[in-house]
C-alpha cells in the first residue's frame, strides 16, 4: 500500500514540474537546429524556446516521450551582434509528442547545454 502510494506522488510530481516547464515564457523564434537521437540525425528549425526548453518539427523521425535527444541550435552572429555564430550544444529529453499538418512535433526538455563559439 505504501509503495502504491509512493508510486502516485512519483507521478504527481512528475506532472507538477511538466506544469512548470509547460508555464515558462516561450519565445517564437525560428533558427537552424540539428537533432540527434536513436532514430538518427536530422535539421530542422525551432518552433519555438522557452529557458526550459524547445519545440521544433521533424519528418519520419520517432522520438518517444522519456527518450534522449542530442541537439545543437545555431544562433547567428547578427542576432547577437556577434563576430561569429554561436552554437548551443544542448542535452535533453522528450517531454511532448504531437502531430500537425503531416508533421510531428517534439518538444524537448533542456538538461544540459553549453555555448560553442565558432
């Protein structure tokens, strides 16, 4: 009975923080993505990011809620006011699948991430 009760504040705090991150500000902007995971590597651009995380579309591309995605997004120099371009290097995970005009949307959790100056 206790581990039935564990079992459900597991998931209640699982939906509490998907609520959090569901409340950041999110941001519509479109830049150069390129995605990895087990189903492969493909580029595509954001949808939008929010300092949670992000969402973006992929064709022919299953990544399941709960898998790892590997991604880096391109921020050009201009918007910056850069020299050069920077790239963000990011870890995460899948938290959200959908499907929209014959295209499926993921939207990711960031874990980890680190800027590249190229």
């Amino acid at each position: 009975m206790a581990a039935q009760a564990n079992m459900g504040s597991e998931e209640q705090q699982k939906k509490e923080r998907y609520s959090e991150m569901q409340s950041a500000v999110r941001f519509p902007i479109k830049l150069p993505i390129s995605v990895r995971s087990k189903s492969g590597e493909s580029r595509t651009e954001t949808q939008n990011i929010s300092a949670n995380g992000v969402l973006f579309q992929v064709v022919d591309t299953d990544m399941p809620v709960g898998s790892a995605v590997d991604f880096t997004i391109s921020l050009p120099a201009e918007v910056l006011g850069a020299e050069v371009d920077v790239r963000l290097d990011c870890k995460g995970r899948v938290v959200r699948n959908f499907e929209e005009a014959g295209r499926h949307g993921v939207g990711v959790v960031i874990d980890e991430y680190r800027f590249d100056r190229r």
